[in-house]
C-alpha cells in the first residue's frame, strides 16, 4: 500500500469485536499504548472497537497527529459494513464473528477469551489456525501477533455446506431423494 | 397339600403389589431398551408425502446461526409446521427465526406463515454454577413438558444449547410411553472441534438423538456413531 501523492497515509482500519458478549480483557490491550504503537508501525491508521457488553470505555482519538484514530461503539444491527471496510479485523472467538470474517476474506485476529468457564472457543480458533486461515492470540500476546504476522500467507476459507446433514435427514426420515 | 397351597396363595396376594411393581418397572425397562434399539434406525420409506411437524431449537450467540444456515437447505414443504424454541432470555434468536420465516413467506408468495415462536425456562445460563443448575433444569423441564404436550414434534433439531436438554429428554419419554414417535437430530456445533458439549454428551451417551451429526473429524474419530458432515458454515 503506497502512499498518496500529497502524503497522506491511506486509510487502513483495525475492526475490533467482541460479537454480543463482554470481554474488556480484550478492549483494555486494544486501547493500550503497546497495541497501539504496534498497529501504527504496521501501517493501520484507524481503530474501531465494537465492545458489546463490556464496561471499560476506550479513548476516543482524532489521530491527527499522527497517533491512531479511535472510536467504539457497543453494538450494532449488522458488523458486516464494517468488516468490509476494514483492513484487519481482531475478534474475540465467537464462531459467528469467526466466519463473518472469513468469509469476507479478511485477515483476522482471534484473540481467546480466558475468563471464560470451559474456554471451549479456543479449540475452534486453535484449528483454524493450524489451517493457516487465522492468527489466534491471547490478549497478553497480542502485540507480538501484530508485530509478527504476516498476513499474505494466510490461506482463504472456502465457505461450508449444510446440504450434506439435510441429504442424511431427509434420506433417515424417507423423504425421497431430489 | 392344602396347608401349603393356602400358604403359597396369602404369600403372593401379600406380594402382589411388589409383584405389579417389579412387573411395571420391567416393562419399561424393556420397553426403553426398545425406543433405543430402533431409535437410531431410518424411518421406514413414506409412501404418503405427509410433511412432518418440526420443533427447532435455538440457542444464543452462533447456535442460532448455525440452526438458520441449516434451515435454508432443508425443504420447507417437507418439515411443516415448524415451532421454534428459544431460552426466555436469548432475545434475538427469534427474531432471526422470524426473519427467516417471513422471507420464505414472501418468496413463496404465501401470506400465511406456517410457524410458532415460543420462548422456554432456561436449564442454565452461561457461567451459572452446576449446582444451581440442576433446580433451574427442573423448572426447565417442566415447561419444556407443558410446550411438548402441545406441540409433540415428529422431527425435533438442535445443535447444542441446553435448552435442548429438557426437550429432547421429553420427547425421548413420548417415545418410550407412546405419546409420539420424533426423529431427534443434533448438529454439534461448529465450535467444537476436540471435545462435545454438555448437551451433545448427554444425547449421544444415552443414545437419545436418533442421528448426532459432527463438523469436524476429530470428533467423528472420537465418537464413531457420529456422522461426521464438514463444516456448515
């Protein structure tokens, strides 16, 4: 990503979400100067946060002095806007936001919530992981993901199908065929 | 001779209702075995194209999603009325439901929606202990007995909130008493990669989904009378 003839960095935007759950753990590394700093280094310009049910409010930011741009919400009716516009999106382990993301191709982030009783989410980001369509990390690691990822290797998810456990349901219940 | 006779005679009237006791609590045993011998077996061919009543289950956060991505391939003439079933406390997951329903609606040109929204006692909350679960699943149970004496589904699917317990358990009992025969279908959720849920141990211990789906093979290789179906979404 070049930069524009006057100068001015392109708009690169970091979607965080925590889906409708409460994860401040996450929110807090977020707004912390660390992640911050790391972001700005890897060239983003903006941070959106969608902290859902979370209690511990961000800084609002301009960035016009050449800091990261801030803002958050709590929730909206649909993420998918802002997903497409964004360049990184960074997402608690929720399998909906998982494959929101993914299937819009964009790199992705998927930080485990730990407070969690029987933490099974980490399992699926794990996986995915290890098949290359995601980075996962802890909240406390964040900032080395950033700093270490290297998103062209990540690999595109092809979408799922369901049609396969409607073929075993109809073809249990005796439905014919189609 | 008679003095014997007489004594075997007062021994088993004094007996009898332990005997009717044994006797009962024999013939449901065997009885259960029954439902769950031919519970994972196919239906038999239908020569009638009757569709059958469905009860689905939804649950927060990505059950509901994964329930609608496998709503829309399944045919809806086939699996009508549909009733809908969400925790009291979940409030967007039949709103979704309805969402769906009314673009089926306008798609097909019907204005009549062939579907019920209904909202159940939850067993446990997310976090809540599983001690105190246990009291919240019997009132959850019987709610879930009073919606099942209405509906008595011949195809309940779920994929994993324990909502789905209370149901599914009931509609297991109509089984075994005679009430109604359901085909219980239970997609794992996508999130589960290693190990299964509560619900989903729960059902595929006690055999009481007739086909118990999983998406990723691990779990197929751990649990073989899983059908393993790939990812849904």
């Amino acid at each position: 990503m070049g930069e524009a003839e006057d100068g001015v960095k392109p708009k690169r935007v970091v979607f965080v979400t925590v889906g409708t759950t409460c994860f401040d753990a996450l929110v807090k590394v977020v707004d912390s100067q660390k992640v911050k700093d790391e972001l700005l280094r890897r060239g983003y310009t903006h941070l959106l946060i969608q902290m859902g049910r979370g209690s511990y409010l961000p800084e609002k930011s301009i960035g016009d002095d050449g800091s990261l741009a801030v803002d958050y919400f709590t929730f909206s009716s649909s993420i998918a806007e802002h997903l497409r516009s964004a360049s990184l999106v960074i997402s608690h382990a929720g399998s909906g936001s998982i494959f929101e993301t993914l299937r819009l191709g964009k790199p992705l982030i998927v930080v485990v919530n730990e407070d969690l009783m029987d933490n099974h989410q980490s399992e699926l980001a794990e996986e995915l992981a290890e098949r290359k369509h995601l980075y996962c990390a802890r909240p406390q690691t964040l900032h080395q993901t950033i700093a270490s990822m290297d998103l062209e290797s990540l690999l595109p998810y092809s979408p799922g199908d369901a049609t396969p456990v409607a073929k075993l349901i109809n073809r249990f219940l005796g439905f014919p065929e189609d | 001779m008679e003095k014997n006779s007489s004594c075997c005679f007062s021994n088993l009237s004094s007996n009898l209702p332990i005997t009717c006791f044994v006797t009962f609590i024999a013939i449901i045993l065997v009885r259960i075995l029954y439902v769950i011998w031919r519970t994972c077996k196919p239906l038999r061919k239908r020569t009638s194209q009757q569709p059958l009543s469905t009860l689905v289950v939804l649950g927060s956060g990505g059950h509901t999603a994964e329930m609608i991505d496998l709503l829309l391939v399944l045919q809806k003439n086939k699996f009508t009325p549909r009733f809908y079933i969400a925790a009291a406390t979940d409030n967007m997951s039949l709103q979704k439901a309805r969402v769906l329903e009314n673009s089926l609606a306008d798609s097909s040109g019907v204005k009549e929606i062939s579907a019920e929204f209904m909202q159940i006692y939850r067993s446990r909350e997310v976090g809540q202990s599983y001690v105190t679960s246990v009291w919240t699943t019997l009132v959850a149970l019987a709610h879930a007995l009073w919606l099942m004496i209405k509906i008595r589904p011949q195809v309940v699917l779920c994929n994993g909130p324990g909502t789905c317990i209370p149901l599914c358990v009931i509609a297991f009992i109509f089984k075994v008493v005679g009430i109604r025969w359901s085909s219980i279908f239970y997609v794992e959720s996508i999130a589960r990669v290693k190990r299964l849920s509560l619900s989903g141990l729960l059902l595929y211990k006690l055999r009481i989904a007739d086909q118990f789906f999983v998406q990723w093979p691990q779990l197929q290789r751990k649990y073989p009378r899983a059908h393993y179906v790939g990812c849904l979404m």
